[in-house]
C-alpha cells in the first residue's frame, strides 16, 4: 500500500533527519518512512509514527531519539504509534534503500515478489558484494528477526536482505 501524504513541518525536517533507524544507522527514520505527521501545535510537537515490524524491539527506541532530537532542539513533543495502515518496505525513500545497499543489506523487493523469494526460493535478490543473483537464502532470520540471511553462490558472500513480510 502506497503511503498517505506525509504531513511533516518543514521546521521539523532536519531534526528527523538526523534521526537514524536504531538498527540500521546509516537511515533516518524519514529515509525509513516511519515518520507520519510532525506538526507544532500549541509548542508542542505532535509526532505520529507507523512501526515497521512487529517483532522489531527499535520503535520504543525510536520514539525516545525524536523525542530527545526535539527536546535539543528546544521542542517538546508527544508521540503517537499509527498502526494502520501498516508500514511496507515500500515506504522507504529511494536514498534510504541506496543507503541499504552501500551498508551491505539487500534492498526489499516488493511485498508479492517478496513472498516468492522467502518462501518459493525464487532467486532474484542482488549480492550486495557483486551484484550477481545467484544468491540462495541461508535462514529466514539474519541479524535481527527483519531480516534474512543470504549468500551469494558466485563470490560466496553471505548477506542480510531486508524483508517485507512480518
Ligand atoms: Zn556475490
């Protein structure tokens, strides 16, 4: 599902951008798409964010780091969890999976083609090291339960490619 129009001042932009996914620092939590609204009312800024996965322990941190990014920057704020319409890997900014990529995690393919490559074997993921596809999936599970991990049969590099599925 497409994401809903952002409504994200344009003061509070740079602060969340320098905001970086817990799990993954070299994202911004805007590059990731969890940032749904960020407004000033009353000096308070309200935040809502969408968690990406369910399993993942990051949003409780995530929700501190803004909270403590704004508080630097003389802002209180509240912070709400949107949980619908649910977070999709799809939502991640092109500058965010390029910085997937450069970090060595496989960039998500789309949710259907997704399910084809964890659960049908189809093999159409890139090698982050040598950008073949002849890669096999190694476990469902890499590093954390949002990812999975991978290798690659041509220069044998193993690698975590970032699930959509929950
Ligand atoms: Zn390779």
């Amino acid at each position: 599902m497409v994401a809903e129009k952002q409504h994200i001042d344009q003061k509070l932009v740079s602060i969340l951008e320098k905001v970086s996914d817990p799990e993954i620092p070299v994202l911004s939590i805007m590059d990731m798409g969890v940032v749904r609204s960020a407004i000033i009312e009353n000096n308070i800024v309200k935040v809502q964010i969408t968690p990406t996965y369910s399993g993942c322990p990051a949003m409780d941190v995530i929700g501190d780091d803004i909270k403590a990014a704004l508080k630097t920057a003389g802002y209180n704020s509240e912070i709400e969890l949107i949980l619908s319409p649910a977070w999709t890997t799809d939502w991640i900014t092109p500058r965010g999976r390029k910085a997937l990529e450069n970090y060595g995690i496989a960039a998500p393919l789309d949710a259907e083609t997704d399910k084809d490559v964890l659960l049908n074997g189809k093999r159409i993921v890139k090698c982050t090291n040598c950008g073949s596809t002849n890669t096999k999936l190694v476990s469902q599970f890499g590093s954390t339960a949002c990812k999975a991990q991978f290798q690659c049969e041509d220069c044998q590099e193993p690698f975590d490619y970032f699930k959509c599925l929950k």
